[in-house]
C-alpha cells in the first residue's frame, strides 16, 4: 500500500468561485491588513444575507469592505 495513500495533511485547494478573476482580484489586498484612517468593526447578520452580499460582491469584483463602508455612508448621509 502507497504510504502517501493512507493520509495526507496536505490543505486541500479553496473551492472555485462563480467568478475566479474577481477572487484574484480580491486577494491583491491582504486580509487583517490595516487601512490608515479605518477601524475594524464586528456585527452579526443573518447567515442568508452575508451568502447572498459576498456573492454579489464576488460578481462585481468589489471588496466587501468597501461595499459595506458605502452603504453605510449613503445611510448616515441621508
């Protein structure tokens, strides 16, 4: 029997997105990076609702903390 066969501890690749270049895109900035002048913040959303707006902002290549950080603004703004 293959000894690489029983077990390996090797990470196993991140499954493919709807869309791979906004994943790569998205990766150029580092997660836990610092943004000079940001704050980080937790919250809790439902669980369907942080599905449905990281998929909509893997479809338009844009950063969920830019995304968040917008509409927030709009909101405060109005």
């Amino acid at each position: 029997m293959d000894k690489g066969a029983e077990h390996t501890d090797a990470p196993r690749p991140a499954p493919a997105s709807l869309d791979d270049s906004a994943q790569s895109t998205n990766a150029q900035r580092k997660p836990g990076k610092k943004r000079l002048g940001w704050v980080q913040i937790s919250l809790y959303i439902p669980e369907e609702l942080r599905t449905k707006v990281k998929m909509k902002a893997l479809q338009q290549n844009r950063d969920l903390t830019d995304v968040v950080a917008e509409l927030l603004g709009e909101w405060v703004d109005k």
